[in-house]
C-alpha cells in the first residue's frame, strides 16, 4: 500500500519487521494486541474532553465520556478499585500528579534508589521529584539483593517523609506492603506504589496487593498490562486527607476529587482519549482467563529463565524472580552491560542495559542486563523454549568479540521468532 508520507510508512514496516524477528527480552515492552491498536488508531484523536465523563469544558463529549467512563469501570473491577483517573499520559505523568496533590515543594520523600531498582521519578535528581521535593532514598541488602526494610524503617523514622514510594523498574522480588504501611502510619506519611511493571501480575493475583495497604497506586498501562502507552491512578480504602490537602484555595470534596485535579487542569491538558480507549479495551482484555493464563506462563518464563542463567554461572540479584524480570550481574562473565547490550542487539536479542545494586560503573557502562518475558510470551514462547532463547544469549556473552558467532545467533534468533505473530497469546 502507498502513502502520502511514504518515507515514515516505511520506517514503520522496518520496526515491524525488525519486532517480528527479534526476541524481545526488555522488560518494560509488550505487544499489544490488533483492537489495542486500532482503538489506538482511531477517530478519537480528534477530540478533545478536557475534564471528565459527564463534567466537561467543551462540547460533543457524549461518546468519548461513554469510552472514558468504560475505561475507569474496567479498571476499577480489575484492581478491586473504588476510585480511578485513567487520564494520565504515562507513568511519570501519574506519579507527578499524585506528587502534586499531595506534597508541597520541599517537602521529604522516601523512595527506592534509582541505582538500586528504582524509578527516576521517586526521586531522582535530574527529575522533577528530586527537584521539586527533599528525596531520601532506601535501597537493597548488599548480599541479599533484597529491599532493606530495616534501612526503610529508620530513614523514615529520622527523617519523617510526607510520602514514601515503592515499586520498581529494576526489583525482581514482591513487596511487603503491611511492613511500608505500619511505619507510614507510625510518622504519618502518605504510601504511593507504583505497580508499573507487575500492574498485570498484580490484577491476576499472582503478587501481593497494594491496593489494600497503600493510599495511592500509580502504574503504567504498556508494560505487564498489555494496553497502550499511558498512566493510571487509582485507591481502593478511603483515607483521611492527611495533611489537610487543598487544591488552590478550596477544599475538595474527597481525596479523588483532589487527584483528578492535579491530572487536570494540575499537570495535563486534553485528554487522549484514543489512548483511553486502548486502555478500556486492554483492562477488558486483562479480565479474561485468557490474560491470567498469559500472566501465569509470564511468571513461569521468568522463573524458568532466572534459573538456566544460574546454571550458567551468571549472578541473578536476590537469586532468583517472583515476578516477570530479573536483574543480571555480569561481572563473574568479565562483560559490562553496555557491551552485552550492544552485542546482544546485532544479534537480534534485545535487552537493556542495567545498573546493578552497588555498580561501580557508571548509568552509562553498567555492570548488569535487565530482562523480562511479558513480550516474548505475548508471542507464544513457553517455558520449553527459554532455555533455547538463554543459551543464544550466553554464546553472545561469552564470545562478546566474536562475529561468527553473533552471525550464526541471529540466523537461529530470526528462524525461532520470524513466523510468528507478534500478538499470539
Ligand atoms: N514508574 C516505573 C516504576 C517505571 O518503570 C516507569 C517506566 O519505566 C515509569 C514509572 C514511567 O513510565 P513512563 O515511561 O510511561 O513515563
């Protein structure tokens, strides 16, 4: 087919090409599925809906307030929710609303080390969060890999945080949420999770829940969740406005009602509600048996996965994964991360580079590769073939200079994945 913009019309095929004969090990990207993406492609671009179902500032809202409202109805049966915002663009933009209702500038914040698994906006220095708030950070036990709650606990008692957040981007083990809850309660801090990347293991139950123990929970809706690229905030239990929260100079009614805000007009304009379509039609998704059966093969992928590397000889952080992903030390391979990960690439196999918990090289180099299997068992790859997929990455690793072998790896990379769909289970 021709199109007037021929050149980007071929750059897409390249990528969609380069999608389907790739295995796709990064554990922040999914495939979504064909009414994902046409939801996404749709007419509803072309709207705008500032404001929410039934109270907006412009006219011809009808339809896209049936869609939005479908969205949050979804999504709140699929968390157990009682209240939800599926507005936000992405994941940052959620966690800089929530961070926006509910913190004044400078105020003290307690989240997860960014080189130790967390998110930049927990606080990171070159984010907002670290800009506009005082972030303290906790980070993994150096021989376990495991979260020091114990370092949590005294960090918050010292320096008595208005919120702490939990959640990952790079923490391959579940989280005690009661543990966060008791010590928030004990100095009055406001508990954020941010489920972005377990968000689908999380609504099938295979992890503990956040929902029950945490005030506030941001997530991604592109990643675990299979839906388009966007942000989601929700809360089951209400709770006390506990700072005496006010938006300008009124008080709002509720503690959703004050988050809606800083969505919009607080940190967002129009609403894309293409995207929430995507993300009505992905939650819907995600409440069949079908997606549980996904999530379950997803968790069996990693476990299975995590363990071949062992075998191995590579060091997994914490030893092992309850969830989708795994963080690899590759220091006992003599490779840094940005090789493997460029190595891996021409080869077809593609994975991030990763700081691992104490590097001592930098964001730039890395010690280790973070790998997750929620895109490649969204193609159909069970557990049989993951020892298939890690041997492939272990003769890249160990022959890091040698061409050949990168050559006859991705021969065997293309024929395993060429001829299947991208979306398949
Ligand atoms: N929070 C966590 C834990 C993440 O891993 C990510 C993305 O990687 C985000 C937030 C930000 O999401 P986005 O890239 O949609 O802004």
């Amino acid at each position: 087919m021709s199109h007037r913009d021929q050149v980007i019309f071929d750059l897409i095929e390249k990528e969609r090409q380069r999608q389907l004969h790739g295995v796709e090990l990064i554990a922040s990207e999914n495939f979504v599925s064909e009414e994902v993406m046409k939801a996404m492609g749709s007419v509803l671009t072309n709207k705008y809906a500032e404001g929410l179902p039934g109270k907006r500032y412009y006219g011809g809202c009808e339809i896209v307030d049936q869609v939005e409202q479908l969205a949050i109805d979804r999504l709140k049966e699929l968390f157990g929710a009682t209240w939800a915002n599926v507005q936000p663009h992405s994941g940052a933009q959620a966690n800089s609303a929530v961070m926006l209702a509910c913190l004044q500038p400078g105020d003290k914040i307690l989240g997860f080390d960014l080189s130790h698994g967390g998110h930049l906006t927990h606080g990171s220095p070159v984010n907002f969060s670290g800009k506009l708030y005082r972030p303290y950070f906790y980070g993994v036990n150096k021989e376990t890999g495991l979260v020091d709650y114990d370092q949590m606990e005294e960090t918050a008692r010292k320096e008595k945080p208005k919120m702490i957040i939990c959640g990952a981007s790079a923490y391959s083990r579940d989280w005690d949420y009661v543990r966060i809850r008791k010590v928030a309660d004990e100095i009055g801090a406001l508990v954020l999770a941010d489920i972005s990347h377990p968000a689908g293991l999380i609504a099938t139950k295979l992890l503990n829940d956040p929902l029950e123990h945490c005030h506030i929970v941001t997530s991604t809706t592109h990643k675990t969740l299979r839906g388009p690229r966007g942000g989601i905030i929700m809360m089951r239990h209400n709770f006390e406005n506990p700072f005496g929260l006010k938006w300008n100079n009124g008080n709002l009614k509720s503690m959703g009602a004050l988050l809606d805000a800083a969505v919009f007009p607080g940190t967002q304009g129009g609403p894309l509600e293409h995207v929430i379509a995507a993300k009505a039609v992905a939650f819907g998704e995600a409440l069949t048996e079908n997606y549980a059966a996904y999530m379950k093969q997803v968790q069996r992928n990693a476990a299975v996965m995590a363990d071949e590397f062992v075998k191995k000889g590579y060091k997994i952080i914490s030893d092992g994964t309850d969830n989708h992903s795994m963080l690899i030390d590759l220091r006992s391979k003599g490779v840094t991360g940005k090789d493997a990960e460029n190595r891996l690439v021409l080869a077809d196999i593609t994975v991030n580079k990763n700081m691992v918990p104490f590097d001592t090289e930098s964001p730039f180099v890395t010690s280790g590769i973070r790998v997750g299997t929620p895109a490649i068992t969204t193609r159909g790859v069970q557990e049989n073939e993951i020892p298939v997929i890690v041997e492939f990455m272990d003769k890249v690793i160990t022959n890091i200079n040698d061409d050949s072998v990168l050559t006859s790896v991705k021969a065997d990379v293309n024929a395993l994945m060429g001829e299947r769909p991208l979306f398949q289970f």
